[in-house]
C-alpha cells in the first residue's frame, strides 16, 4: 500500500504491527481510547521537533512557538487517525488475513458463524504483511525491473507470480528486527482471529464488518477465476444496511 508523504517506512510498520489491536477495539466498542493511546504512543517514538511543554511562554516569541506546535500536533494527530481509519481498517485486517480464494462460510450449532475463513497458513500470512509494510520501496523497484527484463509481455498471472517470488525472497533477506516486526503483527491477527470465533450472535458490528471484507475477499476470488476463464466478472449486491437501522 502506498505510503503518505509523512509516513516513513518504519512508522508504517508500526501501523501494521497495530492492525489487529485496531480491529479489536472496533469490535469492543472502543476505537476512541485505543486512538488515543495510539497517538500518544507514536508522539513518543516519534516526537515532533519541537516540544510545547518545554516552551516557557513568557514573550511572544515563545506564544507563538506553543501556537505553532500545537497546530503541529493537530494535523499529526489528524494524520494518524486518518491512516488507521483509511489503511488499517476493518477491511485491511480482513484482506491480509484471507488467504485462501474460496473463503467458505463455516457455522455449527453451538459456535459463532465466520463468514470468511480465517486460518492463516504461517508463511503466506508473514509475508502479506511485509508486503504491506515495506511494498513501495523494498518490493515495487525489483519488480518494475523484472517486468522490463522479461522478454515476452507478460500475463497478468505471470506478474503475480514474479511479484509472488520477488516478496518471498526479499522477506527472507531481510534483518532479524523486521521480521520480528512483521512475526508480531501476524501473532496479533491470530489473536483476533481466535477472539472473534468464540463470539455469540451477530450484531450489526459483525454484518459491517462481514460488508467490509467481501470486496476483498470477492476481488482475491474473482482474480483468480479470470486468470483461469479468460472472462471478466460483475457482481452486484444489496441488502440490509447495518449502518442505517437495516434500511435497504
């Protein structure tokens, strides 16, 4: 995913690493104390240049250096809101973790349905995060290479094969401290996961979260149908909106 200007490579993991924490707090109901937490974490490992508080505000000099600052931390904090809610929603949570293109719906009569199946296969899962962490400027220019040293136009199955191969062996180079990075957010997701399975009815929380998803879930599917038919596909849906007291 692509990275906003403020947002360097390693604070965009960080966001990663907190994919599943954020999922969480939508489910709980409490997305307000976990922003807020995480605001003042990240101004902690990243703090802006200047500090406010050391300000002693007795000239004008020093007013309008607070004012400043705390513009600052406005739009920071308006920017880091901003990528949770954008990036690392509901849907990117979901997305990373379906890894299977015919996600099936499982239900038992004692336990809470999944509309998607979750269960990550270890390998594949780690390094659908990394990709996400570290695609734009790890992964994207040894692909833009590849693709123009191929000798033939490739298919769109082929790409996907090289950038496939290019993300696997790029993970695998990689330092001993963003794997960890990657290894934690991953264990985070599988915590959700675990979580949400053990759930009871549906709420209209679920069905939104369900509603986020099945692009995703539908796009992995559908890509690999057209990679197999040659055709392309159309799928229109309506129903309920959980959002609107279930009005169509």
């Amino acid at each position: 995913m692509a990275l906003p200007s403020w947002c360097t490579p390693k604070q965009n993991a960080w966001f990663v690493s907190q994919l599943a924490k954020f999922h969480q707090a939508h489910l709980s109901n409490t997305v307000g104390t976990f922003l807020a937490a995480s605001i003042k974490e990240f101004m902690r490992l990243w703090p802006l240049p200047e500090c406010a508080e050391t300000f002693a505000g007795n000239s004008p000099e020093d007013v309008a250096k607070w004012a400043k600052q705390n513009v600052h931390y406005q739009k920071r904090k308006e920017q880091i809101e901003n990528r949770f809610k954008n990036k690392c929603g509901k849907a990117s949570v979901v997305a990373a973790s379906a890894t299977t293109a015919s996600g099936k719906q499982l239900a038992t009569s004692n336990k809470k349905k999944i509309i998607f199946n979750l269960r990550l296969q270890r390998h594949l899962g780690v390094v659908q995060i990394y990709s996400q962490c570290y695609y734009p400027d790890r992964i994207k220019p040894n692909v833009k290479k590849a693709f123009m040293l191929a000798p033939t136009t490739l298919s769109h199955g082929q790409k996907l094969t090289i950038i496939n191969k290019i993300t696997h062996s790029k993970f695998q180079s990689e330092t001993k401290e963003i794997k960890a990075e990657v290894l934690d957010a991953l264990e985070q997701l599988h915590e959700v996961q675990a979580k949400a399975s053990l759930r009871g009815e549906w709420t209209p929380e679920d069905y939104l979260d369900a509603i986020d998803a099945a692009p995703a879930l539908l796009n992995r599917f559908l890509s690999d149908l057209t990679q197999q038919t040659g055709w392309w596909f159309t799928i229109i849906a309506g129903g309920p909106d959980p959002a609107d007291r279930g009005n169509i």
